[in-house]
C-alpha cells in the first residue's frame, strides 16, 4: 500500500474516532460538540489567513478567530446577529484605522469567509438540537452526507474515471466519480437509515428513506461544489493543500469543505421533512 494511502486510510480513522467520541459524550457532555466546531472554525480560519499571508494582521486574525470560536456557542438568532454586527464594526473599523497596510479586499475575503464557515459549521449544532433524541443521527447523517460521497468520488473516479469535469479547478475529478459519489451516497444514507431504524432502535421509530436519498443525492452535489469553491479559493491562493495538519487529506478545510455546504443544507431541509417520523 502507498504511504499516502495509508496515511489518508490512517487520517480518516483518527477523524471518525473523533466523531465517535463526540456521539459518545453527547448524552452526557453536550457541550463537545460546540467545542470541537468551534476548534475547526477556529482552524479553518486560521489555514485561510495563511494561505493569504495575513496571519501577521492582527487587527483581521484576532476578531476573526474570537468570532469563529464563538459562534458554536451562540443560542439564538440575536445573539448570533450582536456578534455579527459587532464583528462588521470592528473589521471595518480596522480597515480605516489600518488603510495604509490593510486594503478593502482582504478584508471583504476575510469578512465572507469568516461568517461562511463558523456560520456553516454551526448549524450541526442545530441539527442536534433540531433532532431531539435522535439529535446526533442528524448529526453523522450528515457529515457523511459530504464524506461518503467524496470518498466514493475519490475511489472509483482514480479507477475508472475518463472525463474531466472541471480540469482547470480540479484536474483530478471526473465526471464519472461524481455520478459514482452520488449513488454511493445515497446507498450509504439508506444504510444508515436501515442500522438506526432497526438496529439501534430496534424497529421503535420510523425512518424517513426517501428524505435520506434526497440528502444523499443533494449532500452528494452540494460536496461537490464545497470541494469545487475550495479548490479554486486554493488555486488563487498558488497552495496545494491549506496545511498539512491532517495526512493524506491536508488542512482542517480540505476535510470540511464540503460539509460547509451540506451541512446548511440539511438544517433547512429536514425542517420541514424530518428523517424520524
């Protein structure tokens, strides 16, 4: 087996103990799970302002990382729109105090993208609290949403794939990887379906499949377009990867990408048609 290979086989398994323990300590330590997004808001920040060479401007790292850290923690809508409405005023109040070095366009980069991910990342939070009991399969539902289906691109568009389709932004994805992600997605999402159904809750409750394919096929697209954005955001950037933190899979954002843009998706969605009936 190739060394990156393992080291991506390795990362993954590392990342999905970690996703067990936050499940573990729901029932008893809810908070884990603001604390470990609020740690990859955090992180993600972090790797964009490296990437952009703007670690060292304090007056745009430090409310953004404040602000990543705690938007987890937030309750409610009003105060999340305090904390958005004081952040605005401080960045913009740095970008006049600080126009000689700071320009306009670091700090409308800065400023999209430190609400995009926190703001993203934190409706899992929501999903839990959404879901009730069943909170944290709302949860895995959909990180895996965005995961299952990348690897399943990954794996069989390496293999199989032929058709290019977006080679100047990704020359590694294929069309037929895509098609391939979609279906493994959808497969994956009524699996999970079927354990918690009647595994785990022993034919007690009732499963929603057909709101799990839709996640499937639409979370499928969606980390499609999470991967797609984040590449060209790392192409104008000249970086490979936006770190190496992770081993075969790179930075915090390489890995969440995606889940930025299910995740939101999956929120609004099972709203209205929830997966347990």
């Amino acid at each position: 087996m190739k060394t990156s290979v393992r080291q991506r086989l390795l990362s993954a398994a590392t990342i999905l103990l970690l996703l067990a323990a936050v499940v573990f300590c729901n029932s008893f330590f809810p908070p884990a799970l603001n604390i470990v997004l609020a740690v990859i808001s955090v992180m993600g920040i972090w790797e964009l302002f490296s990437a952009l060479h703007l670690t060292k401007k304090l007056a745009l790292s430090v409310p953004s990382a404040i602000l990543a850290a705690v938007l987890p923690f937030l309750p409610d809508s009003f105060a999340r729109g305090v904390a958005f409405f004081l952040y605005t005023v401080v960045l913009f109040s740095a970008m006049i105090r600080h126009h000689q070095a700071i320009t306009f366009r670091e700090v409308a980069v800065i400023y999209s993208m430190t609400i995009l991910i926190p703001t993203a990342l934190e409706t899992l939070v929501g999903l839990r609290n959404l879901g009730g009991s069943h909170g944290m399969f709302y949860v895995i539902v959909t990180i895996f949403a965005a995961w299952a289906a990348d690897a399943g691109a990954y794996v069989f568009g390496s293999r199989f794939g032929k058709h290019k389709l977006c080679p100047n932004i990704s020359p590694k994805k294929t069309v037929e990887g895509v098609v391939a992600g979609v279906l493994v997605n959808i497969a994956m999402m009524l699996l999970f379906g079927f354990i918690f159904q009647h595994i785990y809750w022993a034919s007690t409750v009732s499963v929603h499949y057909g709101v799990l394919a839709a996640i499937g096929a639409f979370g499928a697209a969606l980390s499609v377009l999470g991967d797609l954005s984040f590449s060209l955001i790392k192409r104008s950037c000249h970086i490979k990867d936006f770190s190496e933190i992770i081993p075969g899979h790179g930075g915090i954002l390489d890995r969440f990408d995606s889940v930025i843009f299910v995740a939101p998706f999956v929120y609004l969605l099972v709203q209205v048609f929830p997966i347990v009936g």
